[in-house]
C-alpha cells in the first residue's frame, strides 16, 4: 500500500495536487491544519495537511454512473416504458449509489484484511463488529500499516475473550467427586467419560491411579449401556446403570469413598424438553456435589451452539467440554459463542481415540488452530501460556 503527505495553503490546492500527483485512486485519510513554511516559528503560514493512500481502483466518478443511468432511463422512457418501471430504475439506481457508499472506502484496508480473515473463521457478525470497532478506536495509521503486528493484536484480543475452565478438581473432604456430562446427542459424552475414566482410573501423564466409578443414565438408546460397559470392561472400571432417583442415590452412596464418578448422561435433543427435565430432576440427586461439564461439538453453528447453551443451562454446567475439534478447521462459531455467553472452556477432544484424543483446554491451541493467519506462537506461549500453567488441576 502506497501512502502519501501532501501540505498546501488551502484544502482545495491539497486536493488538486492530490489529483494532479496521483489521480483517481488516491483516497484521503486524515486532514489538519497546520503551520508552514518560517524559521523559529516566524514567517511561518496557516496551511493544511492531507494524508492519504493509494487505492488499487480508482473511484468511479458518481457523475459517470449518473450519467449512465439517466441515459439507462431515458433509452426505457422512450421505449415507452411505464411510469412504475421508471420507478424501479430510480430505486435500484439509489440502492445502488448506498451500496457503494457503504463499501467504499469504509475502513482501511488492514482492517478489511482481518474482517475478512475473522469472517473465513466462521466468527459470528456481532463479534467481527466488536473486533472492527476496537482495531478502529485504537490503531493509529502507522500501526494500521504493520500487517503481521495488526494480526498479532487481533489474535491477543481473542485470546483475551476465551476463558479457560478449570479442569477437575477433587474434594479433600473424602467425598466422591461426582462428574457429570451432559450434552445433545453424538456429541462424544460417553467417549469422553471412558477418555477421562482412562486418564484418572489408569493413571496417565504422572497421574497416579484413582479410584473411579461410571455411572450412566443413558438407557434409553439400545446399545448405549453396552458402549460404555465396553469401555468399563477394558479398563477394569465398575459402570452400573441408574433409571430412577432412588437407583442414582443408591450407587452414590454406595460409592462414597471413590476418588471420582463420572456420569454419563442420556443424549436427547435439545428440544425434547420433557426428557431433559426428567434428566434434571434425576441428576437432582447429585446436589451440588456434582460438577457439570456441556459435551459441545466444534462443528455446531454459532445459532445451535447458543440454542444448546440455552436447553442446558437448567443443569448448571460450569464449562464445556469442545469435542471434534479434528472435525473443523473453523472454531470462531465456537469462540464467538462461548464469549457472548460468558462460559469456559475446559477440555478439548479431538479424536475418537481413547484416551490419547482429548486434553486440557488452551488459548493458544484454539489460537493455533486459526485459519489464515500468522501466527506467531511464541507470542502466544508468552501470553497465556503463564496464565494458563497457574490453572489449578492436577493434570497437565
Ligand atoms: N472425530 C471425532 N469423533 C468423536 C469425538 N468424540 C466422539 N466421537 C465420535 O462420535 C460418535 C458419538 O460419540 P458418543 O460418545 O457415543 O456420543 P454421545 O451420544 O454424546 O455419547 C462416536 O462415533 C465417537 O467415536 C471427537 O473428538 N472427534
Ligand atoms: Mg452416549
């Protein structure tokens, strides 16, 4: 991008040198006035100062356009056009001329660069206008100008706006901890159970072993129970099944001194409200014991993942769990989401292989995983990288 300074006595001598120097496809950015010419401050003149840049096309000068389309409606009137065709070609011609106002020009070009780059990320409008709004009110030309530092601070700004959830953490009073998933269907609730049921119940990543119990309530779809009891067999980790209250308080007290019970919940849609309220009601049981996590897919809309969000909330979730992450390169739906709803993220699962596919949540994976952009890592690293080692959480 070309830019330029041109000082003169008046604004009308700057705008002609501007034509006269660079033509049609130069636009103007700033204008101020200011003192020429002198020594010391003495001799010195008013005069104004324009600063501008180089566009690739030159400006279509709305006199041509009018032109055209006047002798575009004079040509239909004498074809004997109706009056309401007339019409239309006066409501077009306008519509037009807003278009052009609106996208000409609106923004410097970086700021076009990243809107387009947040837009390929599948970011939701209202964030993209957030973004465009705060590069706008503190980005001077100059720093418009550096690409990659422009890019950095966009990708800081986002990182700024994905809250990390804690991880598990385990009661010192001796209680079982109880771990709930809940979540629309095939979302990957039951693979990670068995992934988080592996990575505690067998010990991984300098994790010693502990004693952990499955529980699920999924029951209602054939082969459900059987899936997890599967994984159970494996791993050598008791699953039971509970249908009614008195089952689920049965089993908690039964298993009151394990290290960890993860619950497995049914999958029904969103929308069979009927069904989420009897899970409710059922999972009532665990009183605030429970520590509950919303089974989210990186491949939902921005528009479902908020109905999710929405259906779920009744349960109390304190984070989400973001599975098949593998499943897309796009995550801003995600990340737009989880911001205007203020909700953590606070594992990742990308992968159907258990228990390798999933770990702890990170700004800078999600920052990594950006579509388009430079991404400077180490930049990040030092960002949240700090941020996130001082989560809490045994599991790193
Ligand atoms: N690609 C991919 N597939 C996954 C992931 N997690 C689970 N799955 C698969 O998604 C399907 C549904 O998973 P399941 O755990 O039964 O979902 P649930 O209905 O929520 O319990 C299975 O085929 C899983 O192997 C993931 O992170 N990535
Ligand atoms: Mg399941």
């Amino acid at each position: 991008m070309q830019y330029f300074t041109i000082q003169a006595t008046s604004h009308r001598e700057a705008l002609e040198k501007m034509k006269v120097q660079y033509g049609d496809t130069a636009r103007i950015l700033t204008h101020r006035n200011i003192r020429i010419g002198g020594f010391l401050g003495l001799f010195s003149h008013e005069g104004v100062e324009i600063t501008g840049y180089l566009s690739k096309e030159p400006v279509r000068r709305k006199t041509v356009q009018l032109e055209e389309a006047k002798s575009r409606i004079l040509d239909n009137v004498k074809k004997d056009q109706t009056l309401s065709k007339l019409l239309e070609e006066i409501q077009t011609l306008r519509k037009d001329m807003k278009l052009q106002n609106n996208t000409e020009n609106k923004h410097h070009p970086s700021i076009n660069e990243i809107e387009m780059l947040l837009k390929s990320n599948d970011f939701t409008e209202d964030f993209i206008k957030e973004a465009v709004n705060w590069l706008e009110t503190n980005f001077s030309l100059e720093e418009l100008a550096n690409r990659d530092g422009l890019q950095n601070a966009i990708l800081e700004w986002i990182g700024n706006k994905i809250s990390i959830g804690n991880p598990i953490l385990f009661n010192r009073d001796g209680n079982g901890k109880i771990v709930t998933i809940i979540g629309p269907t095939g979302v990957g609730k039951t693979t990670t159970i068995a992934k988080l049921a592996a990575i505690y119940g067998i010990g991984n990543s300098g994790i010693e072993p502990k004693n952990v119990r499955i529980v699920t309530i999924d029951y209602y779809r054939i082969g459900a129970e059987q899936q997890i009891k599967k994984y159970g067999e494996i791993m050598k980790i008791p699953v039971s099944s509970a249908e009614t209250r008195e089952d689920l308080k049965k089993i908690l007290a039964i298993y009151r001194d394990t290290d960890l019970i993860l619950i497995d919940t049914i999958g029904k849609s969103p929308k069979d409200y009927e069904k989420l309220g009897e899970m409710k009601n059922l999972l009532d049981v665990c009183g605030k014991q429970s520590d509950t996590f919303l089974a989210l897919s990186a491949t939902t809309k921005a528009s479902d993942a908020e109905d999710i969000m929405r259906h779920f909330e009744p349960f109390n979730y304190r984070s989400v769990i973001l599975t098949k992450l593998d499943e897309t390169a796009r995550i801003g739906n995600i990340i737009s989401i989880l911001s205007k709803k203020r909700k953590s993220v606070a594992y990742i699962s990308d992968g159907q292989s258990v228990p390798q596919d999933f770990e702890k949540a990170s700004v800078v994976r999600f920052l990594m995983n950006m579509d388009g952009f430079r991404v400077n890592r180490e930049l990040l690293e030092e960002k949240f990288g700090k941020r996130e080692a001082s989560l809490k959480g045994i599991w790193s």
